[in-house]
C-alpha cells in the first residue's frame, strides 16, 4: 500500500512539473486559441475601458482626424500619451511570434491621424519623441508630414476622411498592406518589415507593391518605382512604425515622419 502511495505521489509530482514548464500538447501548438496564446506570452496590460471609450470619442466625428480643432488634436494626444506611457506595447511585439499573432496579426481600420506634436513643440514638453529618429543606413526620411486625415500612399498624398482604411499585418510573411478605398477606385501600398535593431516595437518597412485599381478602368502597377528608388538611395527601406500602445480593440502607432495613428479592430468602433 505505502509504495502504491509512494508511486502515486511521485506521478502527481512528475504531472505537475510538466505543467509547470507548459509542456503543451501537439494539438494545442499547432492549434491554439487566441486566448491560449495570449495566456501563454504574456498579454500588454490594457487600458481601463473608460479610457480607451473616452479616446473613441474623442476621434468619432473628426473626418480621420481632418476636421479636429487644435483643442481637439491636443486633447486626443493627451489620451493617447496616457496609454503609451501607463500601458505601452510589449517590447517583445516583433520578437515573438506567439505575441505578434495574438494581438498585431490581422486587419486593422485606421480611424485618426495627426501630427505628433500639435502647434508650439515647447509647450507640451511630454509630447512622444522617437528615442531613435534616423535608422542609419536605412536613410529613412524623417522630414514632418502634416498628416491631419491623410496618409502618403507611394509618396502620394492621399485624403482619408469618411474613406475606409485598412491595414493588413501578416505576420507569418512580414508583410504589411495599406488598402485605401477611393471614389475613384481602391489604392493598395504593400511591403515586408522587419524589427528595427535600434527600437524593439518599431518595424522597419520596404515597400514593393502600388496598385492603383481604378473603377470601370485599367489596374495600374508602381511597385517597379519602388526597385528604382532602392537602386538610387542604396536601400530598400522606405519608413518605418513604431507601435506604442495595442491591446485586441486599440492600436496607436507613430510613423517617420511624426505622424501618430489610432487603429481599431472594429471598423464601426469609431463614428464618421
């Protein structure tokens, strides 16, 4: 009787050390539910919901950001502050895969732009800064670009007020896709990226890929404008994003050219 005790004590001890180190089983790798992989890397802490429902009306009704006052933008910006600072991205977002496609893989509605910094830079001395602006060789350009409800598209400067934007990260590939919806027909910017080494939660991206579809028209394709920028700068590398807050509703992200972006899952998260 003792060794039979002995040895069902020695069993459980074996089961729970294998818990301990998550031994998972092939099923469950190969196929892990979004709450599964969240559990196991280590979610970002999110923000309250009432923070993150005062910055989704602080954006609703501003056009993308277009038609926000200056009290507006600087308002905006404070939230968003507030979440980079007291709930920042996982430094680990580009590093580990289970991270990345728990919580950045997928599409993303691109709801607000604005200008990092929003009239007298002296006078909001805990506006974000890039740690690191220049990414050396890369020669990305980081001249500020007044982007109040607009994007660039391919150099492009494209209106997105009341237009549904998204942004497609597949993680698997390392590609990123813009898709703009127009009017006039529908405007897809696509690349690879890949972890900067001087930021962790910064991607630098090289575009290849401009499709402009135009309605009832020909499908034009720029990519090839892309080789030949590469071949003049010696770089492929076109911008970069750095992701400073994101949880499964909300991401903030910060561009090269001090551009600040707010992205939702739920394209209906935001009115127009």
């Amino acid at each position: 009787m003792m060794k039979i005790w002995v040895g069902a004590t020695l069993l459980m001890s074996i089961l729970r050390t294998i818990d301990a180190f998550r031994f998972p089983s092939p099923f469950g790798t190969l196929f892990p539910t979004k709450e599964q992989a969240i559990s196991v890397v280590s979610a970002p802490k999110a923000a309250p919901a009432p923070l993150k429902r005062q910055l989704l009306q602080s954006i609703s009704g501003t056009n993308n950001g277009k038609s926000a006052t200056p009290e507006q933008q600087a308002n905006v910006l404070s939230l968003v502050r507030q979440l980079e600072t007291e709930f920042p991205a996982p430094s680990n977002l580009l590093t580990d895969t289970s991270v990345a496609k728990a919580i950045l893989d997928g599409t993303w509605y691109l709801q607000y732009t604005s200008p990092s910094v929003v009239g007298d830079a002296d006078a909001f001395p805990d506006a974000w800064k890039p740690q690191v602006a220049d990414e050396g060789d890369s020669k990305i350009p980081t001249t500020q670009f007044n982007a109040q409800g607009s994007v660039s598209a391919a150099g492009i400067k494209v209106d997105t007020s009341n237009r549904i934007v998204k942004q497609i990260i597949d993680v698997d590939a390392s590609r990123i896709v813009n898709d703009i919806g127009l009017d006039w027909g529908q405007i897809k910017v696509a690349g690879k990226f890949r972890q900067s080494p001087n930021v962790p939660n910064r991607a630098l991206v090289a575009f290849d890929t401009a499709i402009f579809d135009v309605n009832k028209g020909p499908t034009i394709n720029l990519g090839f404008l892309f080789s030949a920028l590469a071949l003049v700068r010696r770089t492929e590398d076109n911008g970069w994003l750095e992701t400073t807050y994101i949880d499964d509703d909300i991401r903030v992200g910060r561009g090269n050219k001090g551009t600040m972006f707010v992205l939702t899952r739920d394209f209906a998260a935001v009115s127009p």
